[in-house]
C-alpha cells in the first residue's frame, strides 16, 4: 500500500493538474485579502478558508510555508473601476467615521472571523498604505522601461507592450474582456489598460493621499498586491490564491505589471489557485450586494462557526455551494455527531503531518493496517487537489472502523482533522447545542406551536394520555422544549 501521494494542484494558468514542487525550502503564498470597508460576509470568507485548507495541506506534506495576507485600507475604487471614488472614503462618509477608523475596525471585524473559523493566522498582514512609498518606486520603474503612459486620471499600464497579456484569464490578445469594462476612461488607449496610480480630480481633494510624480492622489488596486507580495515574499514565489472572479481581471493586472517589472522572461508566480463562489439563492455573494449574511449572523442564529466550516469543506473549493438553511442545519447536526464520536476518544494526539500520522497509529510499522489504509485514502484525498469531501468522508469511516486499534483510530481523527481544522479535540457537544431565539419563528409557526400546546392541555384534562404523548413528540420534533408548571405549560425552543 503505497502512503505519500504527490501534491497535485489545479493551476489556473493553463488550466490543468499540476505537481506542487516547491522552489525553495519555504513555500511563499500570497492571499489577496480583504478591502476593509464594510463586513466581511459569509462568501467572503470562503476564499480564506480555502486558502486556509492549503495551507493546511502542504503542513501535512511537510513542506514549511510563509503565508501572506494583505489588508486593502487604500486604493480600491467603488465596482473596481481605474477612476471614481475609493470604497473606504465612501464608507467613512457614510458612517460619518475617518478612513482609519474604518480600516482599524473592520480589519479587527476580519481577524476575528478568521480566529472563529479556526484560520491560521498568517504570517504577515500587510496594509497597503504603509507600502505606497514602494507603489511609487515600482510604477516609477514602469515609467522609465517605457511601459506607460500617463492622463489626467492618473498613469496608466499599457498592456499592448505585453504580448502574454490576459493569459490567466484566456483572453485573446485584443482582450475579450472589453465588454465587461464598461468605465469610459477619457484617452485610454486600450479598454485593458489599467491605473498603476490614481491622480486627484480637480476640485476633488481625496482623504488619504500622497504626493508622486504623477500629481497627488492614491494607487491603484492591482499594483499593491505585486508591490506588497514582492516586498515580503521576494520577487518570484510559489502560489498566489483568490476568488475566481480575480483570475479576469485583478490577477491578470497583477501578472502584467509585475513581469514587466521584473523583466527577466520568467512567469512571476508559478501556481494560481482560485477558489470558486458562494451562491445565496441563485446570486453569487459579493459584498457590494449588500445585506449578505455575516458569520455573526449565523452565530447569533445558533450555528457554530465550525458548522458552516464543514459546510464549506465538504463542497470542493473549486466547486460553486449554496448556502441555505437546510444545509446549515445538516453541517451543525453532522458536526454534532462527529463530536459525540470523537469524545471518548480524547486526549487525541498532537498530528500535522502525514509522516506523524503514521508513526502515532502504529500504521508505520505496519501494527494497524486498517489504520494505514485510512491514512493513505487521506493522503490521496489532499494530494488530489485538495479534496475535502473525500477527508471528511475518510473521518467518518474511521469513526466507525471496527478494525481499528484505539491508537490507529486517534491517529487518523487527529490526522483529517489536521487538514479539516474543525478544532476536533476540543469541540464539546455543548457549543453545539442550537439556541434559537422566539424571534425566529415565523407568526405562523408560533401559532402553530401554541395550538399544539393548548390541544395537549386538552388531552391531559380528559386524561387522553396517549394523545398527550403524541402531541409532545410532535412538539420535541419543532425543537420545543415543553415544562408543566403548577401555572400550566410554558415552552422555548431547543
Ligand atoms: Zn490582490
């Protein structure tokens, strides 16, 4: 039984499998963060989730990695536009708050929600406006190569100067994409060319803003995170991740400047990764939206943030979810039971990777072959491009496996959890237990409940016993729970 499978990722650039081969001892990931403007919401933080089960996935592999996350507080225009307003600016006007005050809080907001969805912590979380300095230096090299050209509305990239443009996204060389960019920009020579920096309109003096040499004003969006990855991760790494819909624009953008920048004719990052929507009802779930529902809102609703974790892994990240109520409901009752099963079997052991696994479980030396043939079904999982619902599946057979030593069955609970990150050895069954407030119910389900009591009431007067039962199970099934009191019966909902 072969145990260590070759990490295979699906690359967006050319779209097809690829063996992860690191190129130096530590792996460099570059995650584009968030614009801290408004709260994060739950399709949001898929992406980071996502990134997080990588992360996770080259620990297991044994390879160390130095992750990047960065912090948009500047530079990110209103629908992502070269012109227009910055998204913080609008919000700080909208909350009668200064742009820090924004930025500070909810950037506080998004590392909170990554601690409750057990997200490793990056290793660094850049914020753009303490790199603009670095921003200027890099466009002013652009400049001087020739790959530029400058407007009023600022200095623009000329993407005709590169003829690999657009690649990530398969555009053709002329750029399919004109149609998605609607923005008239006043004398851009190509609808693909983009806004290294951002000048100032006349009249229009911007909050946060900085001197260059082309007039005041503010970076553009794609420029800062080539700027802060290369700062912190040297010019070329290994992977850069995002949701989906960067892979059109902001990354391509991002994979023009940079290897024109660094002009030395090798692709700038190797392996993109991209991770796919959250769809609520039939829309996808961007921010701009407005009104998408936040993890606070599903905590406050009686779901624990690890439910909507499992309900996250166990689509495939590059696969589209729907989030509804009825799939909640089933990752909090799946996650109850897991937690039950888990239980009596703690302490579990301390396990990162899959060469700790084996040893724990005795599969190493080949005392739990049932154990070993778990671990290897986990292995292959994550090794095939990061497939989640396969380790959750590999989790729940171990859960079950007679064959099993103790030991073994520890070892490998330990081991997909080490990848899933669902806090398996110290979840207990009463942070799971589900709360709902009287407010959630609907005018008529409460009617429908008071009418269930007052008719078991009625049955107990004629002393139907029976009936009254029935009605009771009835009412357990609507998660009411029922006391009788000398005042007569009082209800809450479980
Ligand atoms: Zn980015």
């Amino acid at each position: 039984m072969s145990t260590n499978h070759e990490l295979r990722l699906y690359n967006s650039l050319g779209r097809r499998m690829e063996d992860f081969v690191p190129a130096a001892e530590v792996a460099g990931l570059y995650s584009c963060g968030p614009t801290v403007y408004a709260y994060p919401h739950l399709g949001n933080m898929r992406a980071y989730v996502f990134a997080d089960t990588l992360r996770r996935a080259l620990r297991w592999k044994g390879i160390p990695v130095r992750h990047v996350v960065n912090i948009t507080d500047v530079g990110h225009a209103v629908a992502d536009t070269e012109t227009g307003e910055d998204k913080l600016e609008v919000a700080a006007a909208r909350e009668r708050r200064s742009v820090l005050d924004i930025a500070a809080y909810y950037t506080d907001v998004f590392l909170v929600d990554n601690a409750a969805l057990n997200i490793l912590p990056a290793d660094e979380y850049p914020r753009a406006s303490a790199y603009v300095e670095q921003m200027i230096e890099f466009a002013k090299k652009l400049d001087k190569d020739g790959f530029t050209y400058q407007l009023p509305s600022g200095l623009y990239f000329d993407t005709s100067r590169d003829p690999h443009y657009g690649e990530l996204a398969l555009m053709s060389a002329e750029g399919q994409l004109e149609a998605a960019r609607l923005e008239h920009v006043e004398g851009r020579r190509r609808k693909t060319d983009f806004a290294l920096w951002r000048a100032e309109e006349p009249g229009k003096r911007r909050v946060l803003r900085w001197d260059s040499p082309w007039g005041w004003g503010a970076p553009g969006w794609h420029l800062e995170c080539s700027v802060m990855s290369m700062a912190l991760l040297g010019q070329h790494f290994d992977l850069h991740t995002g949701g989906v819909d960067h892979r059109e624009l902001h990354h391509v953008n991002e994979i023009a400047q940079s290897q024109a920048f660094l002009g030395d004719g090798r692709p700038w990052v190797r392996y993109w990764l991209h991770g796919e929507f959250l769809q609520l009802g039939a829309e996808k779930m961007a921010k701009s939206a407005g009104g998408a529902p936040r993890l606070a809102d599903l905590t406050e609703a009686g779901y624990h943030p690890m439910a909507y974790r499992l309900f996250l892994l166990g689509g495939h990240y590059r696969s589209q979810l729907d989030f509804t109520t009825a799939a909640i409901d089933a990752a909090q009752a799946t996650l109850r039971r897991l937690v039950a099963r888990v239980q009596p079997l703690r302490p579990l052991p301390s396990v990162e990777t899959l060469a700790e696994a084996l040893l724990i479980s005795g599969a190493a030396t080949q005392h739990d072959p049932a154990a070993q043939r778990l671990l290897d079904t986990i292995d292959a999982a994550v090794a095939a491009d990061l497939s989640t619902p396969k380790i959750i599946a590999a989790l729940q057979d171990a859960l079950r496996e007679p064959a099993l030593t103790p030991d073994g069955q520890r070892a490998v609970v330990a081991a997909a959890d080490a990848l899933l990150g669902l806090g398996l050895a110290t979840l207990e069954p009463a942070d799971l237990e589900h709360h709902r407030a009287l407010t959630d119910l609907s005018a008529a389900e409460k009617h429908a409940i008071t009418e269930l009591v007052a008719d078991r009431t009625q049955a107990r007067k004629e002393r139907d016993w029976a009936r009254a039962d029935q009605i009771r199970a009835q009412l357990d099934e609507l998660g009411v729970i029922l006391t009788d009191t000398p005042e007569g019966p009082v209800w809450q909902l479980r």
